[in-house]
C-alpha cells in the first residue's frame, strides 16, 4: 500500500520532528467535554471561550455535532477570528496563506476562482461545473462559488475539511470543505468598533454588537467596509486597479421561546466591486498585438517596462466586477430528549457584473471588451435529526435538497472573437444521508457513513450571435457516496483514526462561448468521483500544552473534470469540457501548537504532497507548445501523465507565534510574527513553462499594546516583511500577441510590502 510507503514515513517523521518546537492553527480554547450538537440559544457564542487559559482545546461542528477537534476522526483544520487578523486575513482568497493544504487561485473574476485542497481543485469555467472544493457559511452551502469570494469578516471560526466529505456534506465536497462559522450574540450587551489603515491606500472598519434582548432572545449586528484601491496603476488614465470595495451588513437574531425549541434567523447584505489589471511580465520584442504588425509593444503597452516587478497597465476601461448578493436562513432546532431535531432552510439571490477590457490595450481600433451578468437564486433544506455526544450509538442522519438557478448574458466584440449569448443552468439535487458510531469498546469506535441522491441538471443556451439560435437539454444521475473507518483512544489524550470514503462530483453541461449542435448532442460530461484512504493521529501532551496530529493521505480521482480534447459524434475532434481522466494525491500533513506559557503560543503545520496525474492521454497543449516538447496531432494534444496537476505544491508550511507580555498592571504587548513558504507550482494543468510559479516564502510581522482585558488594543503590522514578490496567477498570452512570448500576471495584496495600523475597542 503506496500510501506507508517508507518515503512518506520517513518525511512524516521529518515533519514531526521540526514541528514539535515550532508548533497548523489550533488556536482557539474550548470547552473540554463532549457536547451533542443542540444549540444553546443566546449563548451560542460562548462557545469556544476558555475554560483553561493552558488548553488548546476548541469545539468545531465537522461532522455536523459539536466535539473537541481533537476527538474529530478528521483531518481539519481551524482558524479561529483571532488567528485569522494575525495572519492578515482579510478577503477569502487570503486563507491560502493560513492553510498548509489550501491553495486558492484568483482569475478575472470570482466565478472563475480555483479552490484547491491538497492539489486537487476545479480547473474548468463552465458556470454549470460544480467546484470540487464545497464551501459551507453557518450551516449552509454556498451553492454558487463566486459568492464565498465575497466577504469574511465577523468571522468566529473558519474549518479546513481536507478529503472528500461528500457524505455529510453532498455533491460538491470530493476534495474537501471549507466551513466557516460567523459570530453569535453574547451573554451580556458587548459592542466593537475596529479601523484599519496601510501605507498603500488600503482603510477599512468593523463595527459589531450583540447581547440579550429578553431572558430567551439574543441577537448580533454587524457592519464591515473595506477599500483598497490597488497596487497595480493603468498609464491611460491614472487609477489604480486590481483592487476591492465591500460593504457587509449582517444581522442574526437567536431565540430560546422553549427550554427544548431553539430558532436562529440570519439575514445578510453584500455590496462590493473589484477591478483587474494583469500587468505583462515577460515580452518578446517580435510580439504584435492580434498579429497585426503596427502594434508592437511600444504601441500596446507604451510606457511599460516589461519585467517580474512590473505593476503598471496600459487598458483604456477598467476591468472589474460589481456584484451583490442578499442571503437569509433560519435554523430551528428542537430538542426531542432521545436526539435533536433540525431544521436548515437558506435562501440566496446573487449577481454580479463583469467587463474585461479583452484585447488590454489602449488601442482604439482593437477596442475589444468582454461582459455579461450573472444572476443566481439558491434555496436549500436540510432537516437533521443528531443523537447526543455522549451516547455509546451516536447517529447523525438527514435528508437534503437544493435548487440552483443560474443565468447568464455575454457579450464580446466588436473587432475579434464575437460572440453575445443567453443561458441558463438549474441544478437541483435531493439527498439522504447518515453516519452511524459505535463504541465497540471503550476507547474503540467503529465509524460507518453513506449518502445517496439524485441530481439533475438542465439548460438553455441562445446564441444571439448566431442567428439566435436556441439549444436546450437536461439530465439527471443517482449517486451514492460512503464512508467507514475506526477511532482508537490509545491514551486519554493520544487518538489514532483509520478511515475510509469516498467523493461525488455532479455531472455538468459545458455551456460557454462556442455552443453547438454537436456539442449538444455529446451530452453532459459525467461525474468525478474520488476514493480516499486516511490514517491520524491527534495527541496532546503536557496538560494538553502541547498538540501533535499527523494525518497521512492516498486519494484517487477518476473521470476527472477538465479541458480536453473530444472526439464528437460526427468524427471531428475539439477542445470542450471533459471527463479526461485520472489523478491521485497522497501524503502527510502535521500541525502542531504549543503553549509555551500563558504569554508565549507557537502554532505550525506542514503538508507534503506527492500530487501526480496518472491519466490524461489528450489534454489541450500549452501556447506555443511544439512537437519536440510534446504536442502532437491536429489539433494538438498531450499526454500529461506523469505530471503534477495545478496548484499542487510539493511542499506547503505555515508557522506562527504570539507573545503578549505584561507591561504594567494594565497594559499587555502583543508581539506576532506569521510565515507561509510554498514551494513551486504551475497555475496550468497544461504545464505551461511560462505559468509557473517559482517556490517563495511570505513573513508577517505584528506589534502593539492592549488593555489587560482586551478592551482595547493598537498594533502596528508590516505584511511581506521581506518584500518578496510572486504572483497569485499568471497567464499565457502567446497567441494574442502574434504567436510571440507574453506572460501576464496577476499581483496578490502583498506583492510589495507594507504596513499599516488597526485598533479596536471592545465595550
């Protein structure tokens, strides 16, 4: 079995070793004992508060009821609202620099974004593709991936599920979750008031209260803004770009109106908008724009020196999004004394605006500009019914449905590539599941788990550019997905888990620029499952000071969803959508922490990846690609087996540390320092030379002063210390450019360093 293989054994050992001193993110402490998973009305919040200022313990909900993370037979990690502000974790995309097995690609805008966790993410822009990473957000999933993108802030905790977790959590989660749980109301009346300004033009507040509004209603309020103009500047017009506004407004409303009924009503608003600039990099002095030999590079791009460092831009629009989304659920919870009862009922609307200045120039004769609009409409039910935690037979079982309406208009012109279309795309899925434990012995717990479902899928396409011509088409799968494994208790804090499951990634119609009879006709591109196999162990020592959990890995992937090469019912051959083949990842990953005092925490985690396609006989080559590199036939294909997939780094490593020394009897320091390193990636499944992304390491660092009870506090911070630069994307734009080298890229917030200060007061 590959996966105990000595190699990975050895660097497992390796691994454990380093971090013993150095210390993922268990950060948050907690109350020790078990719970059952029902709510507890207005104190919903306290949970997670310490019960031992020695403990690492914290209490998560990964398998849909409350346990200690360390009793979780899981590979997850946690990052706490505190944790998240001392990494500089402001906008979702951030959270790759917190997470050793999280990689999170950005694009020209948020729907097309790539989640990945331990190398394995969704690597197509159909708008009827299901991510392969779910995201969750206060126990409802967010249906639509572009909108995850925009907001966290009142953040309580944020749960990294790595591996499939299509069981408990449906179609969209065969390489892993990503739960996030936003603040409760508190015991008594507590407000906050926090503001944040950098150096380079960034300023922001968060505003927040909550409390008792009678003996069995709570409630929390908060409002959050953010702006940063950019750190990428457009010579035609002087702005800069690749920047964001967000404006968030949340409300959450917690009702006991019976010792056993428990109501939790939320209700969101987001405004927000980027822009984009790809600034370019690399440029061959032969490169003309669309091949047009007047447009050289001093033409398209006059004024920019074409280097690694570059951040200036040449576009006569701005490239951007404006979106805005209004969410709301309510969360019943009734306790029927043998189990609780649940009920999760959410509903979405989401949309946004998109525009692309296509050809990237300040051209007047080449002004080419891509844009549409997407609007969506999610509602999902979940009715739950969970036994308590302490019982010998635990049982979580439940019955889901979700309904996803999408639309989409797009337009492209006028001089090249045209194109203006209508779709749109409904997704529905029903599903039951359930997870069963089973305390064989004491200590000894037999895990067994399954879901089965049915999705269906539907669309329209119009092509207005063609004549309007109008195809329409649905289908529809059963599905089940499973889980087993075992939980041993060694020693009261020492667990080991063996376990396990399998993933199920719906099927997808490849609707985009392009769409055809033939393609119609071909039919949906079938399900991605996955199979994974785990083995952990999660320790703790030294009045549980010091946590140790090592989770070694083997999961394989088959139809996997990508770009490709097809063979057509008429015989002719094309690029689309794809079932293109097989990929397997497996590993280690280690986190650790360590109390050293009540003033001293280190934290750290490690992932290594041993990430290789194994099948992918005719996958789409990279620009410029020749024969002798190995691109072959007509049209040219590859074959990438052998090969790393995207956004697999071999090595990823995240440490960090918090010292908040006493200075007087009022008065604390805070003294915080983060680093991320990350070894060398290629954004592109195609292997693209000009695409990859060389290994880098990132260093936070953090200091100021705060009331001994934390009602106030001033920190200075310096993001990129070292003021190393990388890039968070990068794109080939060989044949736009005559057939010539040109590479763009895509600057992340800390492509420079810089500073700032934020202050809070906490009343």
């Amino acid at each position: 079995m590959k996966l105990l293989d000595s190699t990975i054994l050895s660097r497992s050992l390796l691994l454990s070793c380093a971090l013993l001193t150095s210390g993922q993110v268990l950060a948050q402490a907690a109350p020790t004992q078990p719970t059952d998973g029902r709510g507890t009305g207005p104190q919903m919040a306290e949970q997670g508060t310490a019960q031992d200022e020695t403990s690492n313990d914290i209490v998560v909900t990964a398998q849909k009821r409350e346990q200690r993370v360390q009793d979780v037979p899981l590979a997850v990690q946690v990052l706490t609202g505190d944790t998240l502000q001392a990494q500089g974790v402001r906008q979702f995309a951030d959270l790759t620099k917190a997470s050793p097995s999280l990689v999170i690609k950005p694009s020209e805008q948020p729907v097309n974004n790539s989640i990945s966790i331990r190398g394995i993410g969704t690597f197509a822009f159909s708008p009827s593709v299901e991510p392969s990473v779910a995201v969750q957000i206060d126990d409802v999933p967010v249906q639509f991936l572009a909108r995850a993108f925009a907001d966290l802030s009142d953040i309580e905790r944020v749960e990294i599920l790595r591996g499939p977790q299509s069981t408990l959590y449906g179609r969209s989660a065969s390489a892993g979750l990503i739960n996030i749980v936003t603040q409760g109301p508190t015991k008594t009346l507590t407000g906050r008031v926090a503001t944040l300004a950098t150096s380079d033009d960034e300023y922001g507040w968060n505003i927040a209260g909550a409390g008792p509004i009678t003996d069995t209603l709570g409630f929390r309020a908060s409002g959050n803004f953010d702006k940063f103009r950019g750190n990428v500047r457009n010579l035609f017009n002087g702005d800069k770009v690749s920047g964001y506004e967000t404006l968030s407004l949340k409300g959450k409303l917690v009702w006991d109106p019976t010792s056993t009924l428990n109501l939790t009503a939320q209700v969101g608003y987001i405004d927000g908008q980027t822009t984009i600039g790809r600034p370019f990099i690399r440029v061959s002095p032969s490169a003309r724009l669309r091949g047009v030999p007047a447009n050289t590079p001093a033409i398209f791009a006059p004024g920019v020196t074409f280097t690694d460092a570059n951040r200036e831009v040449v576009n006569n629009i701005n490239s951007g999004t404006d979106y805005q989304d209004f969410a709301t659920s309510l969360r019943a919870s009734l306790d029927l004394g043998p189990a609780t009862l649940m009920s999760i009922t959410a509903y979405d609307k989401f949309k946004q605006f998109d525009i692309l200045d296509q050809d990237e120039s300040a051209i007047a004769s080449l002004d080419n500009r891509q844009f549409g609009t997407f609007r969506t409409k999610a509602f999902s039910q979940e009715f739950r019914l969970v036994s308590p935690g302490a019982d010998r037979f635990r049982y979580t079982l439940g019955l889901f449905y979700s309904n996803l309406e999408l639309t989409r208009d797009f337009t492209r012109g006028p001089f090249f590539s045209q194109a203006r279309w209508f779709a749109s795309n409904g997704t529905k899925q029903y599903a039951s599941f359930g997870q069963l434990e089973f305390d064989l012995l004491k200590g000894t717990t037999l895990i067994g788990g399954v879901r089965a479902g049915r999705g269906e899928i539907d669309y329209t396409f119009r092509d207005i550019a063609n004549g309007g011509a109008f195809f329409s088409g649905a289908d529809s799968k059963t599905f089940e997905t499973y889980k087993a494994g075992i939980q041993q208790q060694v020693a009261p804090d020492v667990m080991t888990f063996l376990t396990y499951a399998t993933g199920f990634k719906g099927q997808a119609y490849d609707i985009g620029t392009g769409f055809n009879l033939l393609r119609q006709r071909t039919g949906p591109v079938q399900p991605e499952t996955s199979k994974d196999l785990q083995f952990g162990v999660k320790s703790q020592f030294f009045n549980r000071r010091l946590t140790l959990n090592v989770t070694l890995f083997d999961t394989k992937f088959d139809n996997f969803q990508a770009q490709g090469i097809e063979t057509l019912p008429d015989g002719t051959i094309n690029f689309r959508l794809a079932n293109v083949g097989k990929l397997r990842t497996r590993g280690v990953e280690v986190e650790s922490s360590v109390r050293l005092s009540q003033t001293l925490n280190i934290t750290g985690g490690a992932t290594y990846n041993d990430a290789e396609i194994t099948s992918f006989p005719e996958a789409q080559c990279y620009p410029g690609q020749s024969a002798a590199q190995g691109c072959v036939g007509s049209p040219g294909r590859q074959n990438l087996a052998g090969f790393r997939p995207a956004q697999a780094p071999e090595w990823k490593v995240a440490v960090s540390g918090d010292f908040t020394p006493r200075l007087t009897d009022n008065l604390n320091g805070l003294l915080q320092a983060a680093a991320t390193y990350q070894s060398r990636i290629n954004y592109s499944i195609s292997q693209d030379p000009q695409t990859e992304q060389p290994g880098y390491t990132i260093v936070n660092l953090s200091a100021g002063i705060r009331q001994a009870d934390r009602r106030w506090e001033i920190v200075g911070f310096v993001n990129n210390l070292t003021n190393k630069q990388y890039f968070s994307n990068l794109a080939n734009s060989f044949g736009n450019q005559g057939n010539a080298l040109a590479t763009q890229s895509y600057l992340p917030r800390d492509f420079r360093r810089y500073g700032g200060i934020r202050a809070s007061y906490n009343f």
